[in-house]
C-alpha cells in the first residue's frame, strides 16, 4: 500500500468517526460537513484508484 493509500484511508476513517459523533450529538451541520467530506474522499479514492468499502450512501452529499 503506498503512503497516499494509507493516508487517504486514516482521513476517511476519521472522517466517518467524526460524521458518527455529529449523528449521535444531533448536529446536523456536522452532519452535512462529514458526509460531504467522506463523499470527497471517496471521489478522491475512485480517481486515484484505491478500493475503499463503502455504502452507497456515502457516495452523496447528504
């Protein structure tokens, strides 16, 4: 795995913690924020060729 593998893949995880803790507090802002940012990556993913499991919800920006 090449280091911009690895690091898109921290990113998304964090990212998808971060949009959990929005869904768990209620905030709706954060909500929209981190769903957009997980869609991004996964765009990022897609161009670059990296296979990341997703679900097809996260494909959307919310």
């Amino acid at each position: 795995m090449s280091a911009f593998d690895e690091e898109l893949r921290v990113q998304l995880d964090d990212a998808r913690r971060e949009l959990a803790a929005a869904r768990a507090a209620g905030d709706d802002d954060g909500v929209q924020a981190y769903l957009g940012r997980v869609a991004g990556l996964l765009r990022l993913a897609a161009v670059h060729g990296v296979d990341v499991p997703h679900d097809p919800e996260e494909e959307g920006e919310g």
